[in-house]
C-alpha cells in the first residue's frame, strides 16, 4: 500500500543524532513519543561529545543506542568535535538508509548531523529551531550553530511563536515551521510524576548554581564565584550548591574560588531525578544554562541568567528570569534584592512556563505523521495558557 505522499506502509525510518546531556533530555520525551506511535522505526546515533555526562542520561531514559561514536576527548576543540562527528555520521548514514534525520538544539552534533544528513540527502528536521539573539558570539559556538541548522533543515519545531518568527523573518516557509512547545517541560513533567515531595531546606535559603558557557570560561566565572562569596558573606543563612559541568575549564574554577567555603557544596552533576530535586529545592537558581531557564518557571523558581543576551528572552518578558551577566556588582545587587525583598522574591517566583505545557513531543510526533502523509489534519500549535 501506498500513502499519498508515495511511502509504502512499512514504517519511517527516522534516525536520531544526539550527543550531550540537554539533547538527551529533550530528545528522550520525543523518542518514546515515536516509538509508542507505531508508523516510525527510531535508529538511535549518539555521537559521545559529552560521555559520562550523557551515559548519565541513557541510562536514566532508558534509551540503548543503535551507533555510538565515542568522539569525545578531553579538552576537544571544536574543529575536533565536528571533524570526528562529520566522519562518524557520514560512515553511519552511508550504511543505514533513513527517511529523516532529528536533531536538537545547538550543539555541534546537532550542526553537523544537519549537514551529514544533507550531504546523504536525507531530510532532517530541527527540534527546538528558531531561537536566535543575532549576536554571532553569544552564545558561541550555539548560535551560529542554530543558524546553520535553520538554513539546512525541512521541519522547524519552534518552541515558541517568538521562535517561529525569527524563521520567518530569515526567509524559512511557514509551512516548514511549527510551533510544538519545548520538549524540556515533557521531561521534566513526567519525572515529577514520579519524584517524591521535597521537605523544605532545614539549612536555610539554598541557591543552585551552574555555569558552562564557553563565553564565561576564565573571568567571568571568576566574577560570579567572587559575587557568589560576598552574597556568603552579606547572608549567613544562605548556602550555594554547585553541581560542576565535568569540563575542566568550569572545575579548576569554581574549585579554586569556592571549595574552601564551608556554606558551599560543589558536587558531582546529579542525574534528571536528583538535579530536579535540587532546583525545588532551590531559593533561587543562577545558571548560565539554556535547559535550566526553560525548566526553572514550571518550579516557580527565579532564575538570574549569567548571559549578556539570551535566545530565550520569554521568561525574562513574563517577569520570572532576569538576565544579569557576569558582571559582579550586578549580580551581588540582584540576588542581594531577591534575598532581602519578599515582595520581589515573590513577583519572579511564579510557575508560568512561556515555553512548554509537557505535549510537544505528541505534537511533533503528529505533524511528522503529516510530514510523511499519514494525516491530513494539520496538527493543533502550542500556545502558552496565561
Ligand atoms: C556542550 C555544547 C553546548 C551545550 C553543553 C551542554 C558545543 C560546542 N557545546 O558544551 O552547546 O550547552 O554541551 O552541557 O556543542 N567533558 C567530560 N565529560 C563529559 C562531558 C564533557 O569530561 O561527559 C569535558 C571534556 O573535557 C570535554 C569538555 O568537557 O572536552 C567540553 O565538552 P564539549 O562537549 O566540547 O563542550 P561543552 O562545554 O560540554
Ligand atoms: N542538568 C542535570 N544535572 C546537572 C545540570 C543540569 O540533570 O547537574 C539538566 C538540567 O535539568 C537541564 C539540562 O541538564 O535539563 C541542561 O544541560 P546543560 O546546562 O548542560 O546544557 P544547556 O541546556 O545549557 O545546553
């Protein structure tokens, strides 16, 4: 039997190419949403550019790849990244015949599995497309990296109709663009599902602290490990937990400016159930992180950005992120308000998430079913219910 779009009944092969800890995240929601629909066989490629950082996360969404690249070496440079990855994924795709390639995000996997997919001239479609801050250094190399990704691909899951319009302006179809929420909030909705209540903090007031961005290697983390030690001192009930990115850039920092503090625990990255943990645990979250700004407005926590600019400007325009960059003052000012200002604590301290509702991967499941001509029902857009 044929569909209308010539495909025969048999199922749509679609690989999926990941390689670190965010795009396991939001990649693992969209996979068991595939696998449960029954008109895709998934062939999972994971490239390793992060290694216990993602084996982690494999495990935890019991997700077995079909292709593991290994690539990831200690002190990678990008160049090194994307040359094993493109080489990696060229003899993958050369072996195995898909009818699509997923990708998510903005990392140098999801670039290069974009381009060695058009290079086998096999489709690809882009999950979490459209975000953008026009800064081609901030954040690097992920912006350019997202770009590169948009002018490739054939599907674009925006998150957000803010997403959706960046494509537009830059010239991508509207009927190539969907607007699906962030699989972010899928999975973080189904593990706290299944998460026990936390007990409030016995200590006191908890901030959780994470930094990787390659743009806050060297002194800005400096600045934020100094701002973090005055806030130590202005606030004795306060007490920071660090989980450190395995990159050695972040670690022989924020263990040499912050090790010594006895109110500060810098700790192994927990796994999904114990970081999720932590965040409600939290008082306030200050992250240079992309997934952690998506997921802390479902929690109702406040989050300060450690960026310039951010791609992800929706929960800074709804009043529950502020950007607050790397600069010291600015940050001791903004957490020194948030921790003496009840009612400034409390105006940030809303769960409203502007970036998903926990059924994007249903929704992009249903308009790759369109994509292959198994509906002809154009699927229902997310939008934000407040
Ligand atoms: C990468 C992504 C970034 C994403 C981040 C999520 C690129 C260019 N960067 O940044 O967009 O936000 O992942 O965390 O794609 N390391 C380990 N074990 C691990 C992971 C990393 O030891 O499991 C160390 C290695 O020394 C490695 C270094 O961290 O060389 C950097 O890893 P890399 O993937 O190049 O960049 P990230 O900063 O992790
Ligand atoms: N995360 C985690 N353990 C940690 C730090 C982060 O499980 O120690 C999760 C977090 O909840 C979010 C994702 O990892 O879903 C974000 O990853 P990261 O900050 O490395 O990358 P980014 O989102 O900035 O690309």
């Amino acid at each position: 039997m044929e569909t209308h779009n010539g495909h025969s009944s048999k199922r749509i092969r679609l690989m999926v190419i990941f390689g670190t800890r965010p795009e396991c995240i939001k990649l693992a929601p969209v996979i068991k949403a595939l696998e449960q629909c029954g008109d895709f066989e998934v062939v999972i490629t994971v490239t390793a550019q992060h290694r216990e950082m993602l084996d982690q996360f494999l495990n935890f969404f019991g997700l077995e790849p079909d292709y593991d690249l290994n690539i990831m070496q200690h002190g990678q440079t990008l160049a090194e990244v994307t040359c094993r990855a493109l080489s990696g994924l060229d003899d993958v795709l050369g072996r195995e015949s898909v009818d699509m390639v997923i990708v998510q995000g903005d990392t140098t996997t999801a670039f290069v599995a974009t381009l060695a997919a058009y290079y086998h001239r096999v489709p690809s479609a882009h999950v979490e497309a459209g975000l953008r801050t026009y800064d081609k250094m901030q954040p690097f190399p992920e912006e350019i990296n997202r770009r590169l990704i948009g002018t490739i691909a054939d599907l674009h899951f925006a998150p957000t109709a803010k997403a959706k319009q960046n494509l537009l302006r830059e010239g991508v179809e509207p009927e190539r663009i969907f607007i699906s929420g962030n699989t972010v909030v899928d999975a973080l909705l189904e593990c706290l599902e299944r998460l026990p209540p936390v007990h409030p903090n016995s200590f006191g007031r908890m901030l959780l602290v994470t930094a990787h961005r390659r743009e806050n290697w060297g002194e800005p983390l400096k600045r934020v490990c100094r701002a973090l030690i005055k806030i130590l001192e202005h606030f004795s009930d306060v007490k920071i937990v660090f989980p450190m990115h395995r990159n050695p850039a972040v670690r022989e920092i924020a263990t040499a400016y912050l090790s010594s503090h006895k109110r500060v625990e810098l700790i192994e990255p927990p796994d999904y159930f114990g970081f999720i943990q932590l965040m409600r645990l939290a008082h306030i979250i200050v992250t240079d992180s992309g997934g952690v700004q998506e997921e802390a407005p479902t929690l109702g926590k406040p989050v300060l950005v450690l960026r310039e600019v951010t791609e992800r400007p929706e929960a800074v325009e709804v009043g529950v992120a502020r950007l607050v960059g790397t600069d010291e003052n600015v940050i001791v000012s903004e957490l020194c308000k948030l921790l003496s200002d009840e009612d400034a604590y409390m105006r940030m301290a809303r769960k409203v998430n502007p970036y998903g509702d926990g059924k994007a991967s249903q929704r992009i499941v249903n308009r790759l079913r369109c994509f292959f001509g198994l509906c002809d029902e154009h699927p229902e857009e997310f939008k934000p219910s407040f």
